[in-house]
C-alpha cells in the first residue's frame, strides 16, 4: 500500500484520523498554541492521563487516547527549541517524527496528522522544519512495512501550507 502525504490548512482538533500529534512541551500538561486547543478540545481527561506519564524528553513522543476529539489517540511529541541549530536541534525534530510514527505503528494507526512541530514560539524555521518532517516522514514509511494509508501534515496558516507544498513536491521530482 502506497501511503499518501498531503498538507493542509486547518484546526487539527477537529480532523477525523486515527491519530493526532500535539506538539507538546516537556511537561505533557498543556501550554499554548497547537498543545493548548488540543489540551482543550479533548477536555480535562487529557490533562489528568497526561499528569501519570511524567514528563517527555525532547525529541521524544508518548500516546495517550483522544477523549472528546475525532482522533483516538494523541500522540504527544516534544519538539527542541530552535538555538541557531548548532545545539542538535535537527537531530531531536527529526527523532520527535520517528517517535511518534513508532508510537503510530505500534498502535495500528493507518491515518495520522502532524502540526508543525516546534515551529511556533520554540522558533524553528519553518523551512527547515518542513524538510526534517517531510524528508523523515518519507523515510520512516519508505523502509517500514507500516500501514498508514495517510499522513496529513496539518498547517496553521497559508504561508506554512506553501511551505509544505512546496516541499512536499520537491520530493516529487
């Protein structure tokens, strides 16, 4: 089976796939951004599983289920902050990607969406980010039997979705 990679511009709350991936902060107990709508969209449950975890590594990930969302199951991934990228950064976002898709596998997950991870106030640039997304989501796919029939890489705004657009077809050609 061919597994299909596309972007999107939407509320990744609300979209109906196996699973979701919050970009999470170390903690797991919610924040801004991506991890706080998700925080409150799945409901006070999410907050009370998330707190018998302890904690995540960054570049690391860990499932809990999806409670009030479409999703079954979050998967909970903790991106680096950006530091000029001389402090390992690429190498914890791309593991943060195979974490998560390993957690996905494991759970027969054959839909799932990513937000941008650590693209927003932990400042990873976008392009970048894209890539390291785009390239090991590619990768992982490519020399596993897995069975996802779709990754969905989930944008929060029009520019980001040309990004990963325009990274996705790279790929392409």
């Amino acid at each position: 089976m061919s597994t299909i990679l596309s972007a999107i511009q939407a509320d990744i709350t609300i979209l109906a796939v196996d699973a979701i991936v919050n970009a999470a902060n170390s903690s797991l107990l919610g924040g801004g951004g991506v991890d706080g709508a998700i925080h409150r969209a799945a409901g006070p449950e999410l907050l009370q599983e998330c707190r018998t975890l302890g904690g995540c590594h960054t570049g690391q990930a860990k499932l809990t289920k999806g409670y009030k969302l479409p999703a079954r199951f979050i998967i909970h991934a903790v991106g680096p902050i950006w530091r000029g990228g001389t402090g390992g950064e690429t190498v914890q976002l791309r593991s943060c990607y195979e974490s998560a898709l390993s957690i996905a596998v494991d759970q027969g997950v054959s839909t799932i969406a990513f937000p941008g991870i650590s693209t927003g106030v932990y400042g990873f640039p976008i392009t970048t980010a894209a890539r390291i997304a785009v390239t090991t989501t590619r990768a992982f796919v490519d020399s596993a039997s897995t069975a996802f029939s779709e990754v969905t890489f989930c944008c929060f705004s029009p520019d980001d979705l040309d990004v990963y657009n325009h990274v996705l077809q790279e790929g392409q050609t």
